[in-house]
C-alpha cells in the first residue's frame, strides 16, 4: 500500500472543523481502547487536525504535520508504526516466524503457515477485517500493521492463503516520511 508512497500522492489537506475532529477522535477511542488516557495527548484538542487525501482512496490524519493515522475509504483508523511503536498495546497482535520476516519487510501480505508455525503466535479474539499489529518473532518492536482476512480461528483452521493484509510496514514510503511539509 505504501511501497513508493511519498508527499507527491497527497492531492488534498485539509484543516477539519471541530464537528469532524470530535468524530474523528471518537471512532479512535472506539477502535483502540487502550489509547483513551493518552488521546489528548496523542491528538490535542486546542492543535489543529489536517486531514490529507491522497491517492488509492487514502486518508492520513496529521497532527503538527505529522502523520498519526490513516484510513482507506471508509474503513477503520490505524495508527502509523511510529505511533505503534511509542503506544506498543494499543492493538491486537500477531506474530510471524522468523522465515515471514524478510518477506512481510518487503511489502508481502501476511500468509497463514507464516502465522501458525512454532515461531508464529495468534491472538484467539480476532475477529475478521480488524486492524492488527504484526510482531516479530524475537524482536521487540511491531514490524507491520495488517487488517486481517479471517479470524484467528480460521488462520488456525484453514492454514493456506493470506491471513492478513499487510497495510504499513518498516521502511515504506509513509515510515520514511516523518512529517509531512
């Protein structure tokens, strides 16, 4: 999604209204229960939000030109890996096995083997189409965010095909750009 994502795709920025700030704000809160106590300061209410359209039907929300969040068309906010990385149990996890790890760094969507292998760990409770983070085995750090295609049980149960959507990972276009001037 982001390969060669850079500031040239963003056709639009625009400052949002409070109205539409609040119902941003609200549907985080809803998503991620975990970042309620540090919501305000993630995204302040009196600093002003910049929502960015760019291409492919993408959304990224931008605090001090910073890119906190993004969405596709209509679908869940998630939160960029440099937000993942100082908020890191704000999302449920997956963990890939250390054979995936190369692959999902070069973009490739997440395959089931890669999740259900002695390396691999699953979360149970994820449903389908739920935005994840996508943990390494032995590392410390999310290396992707992902939105699933089935639910755990089904990874576990069907084990072939892709289990999960790789959205945004380490060393993309939207990592790469910090902020966005």
């Amino acid at each position: 999604m982001f390969k060669k994502f850079s500031s040239e795709e963003v056709s639009a920025q625009n400052q949002v209204k409070a109205s539409v700030q609040r119902k941003i704000r609200q549907s985080i809160a809803e998503e991620y229960p975990g970042l309620e106590p540090v919501l305000d300061d993630i995204l302040p209410k009196k600093s002003p939000l910049i929502v960015a359209k760019c291409q492919n039907h993408l959304n990224l929300v931008l605090v001090n030109n910073v890119p906190l969040f993004f969405s596709i068309r209509d679908g869940p906010y998630m939160p960029t890996l440099r937000l993942l990385h100082q908020y890191p149990n704000i999302m449920k996890k997956l963990q890939v096995d250390r054979g995936a790890i190369k692959f999902v760094l070069a973009g490739a969507n997440i395959m089931c083997p890669g999740l259900t292998s002695p390396g691999g760990a699953l979360d149970e409770e994820v449903e389908a189409e739920t935005p994840v983070a996508i943990m390494a085995e032995g590392k410390q750090h999310a290396l992707a965010i992902g939105f699933t295609k089935m639910s755990a049980k089904d990874i576990k149960a069907i084990n072939k095909g892709i289990g999960v959507d790789n959205l945004h990972y380490l060393n993309d276009g939207l990592w790469k750009m910090e902020r966005l001037d």
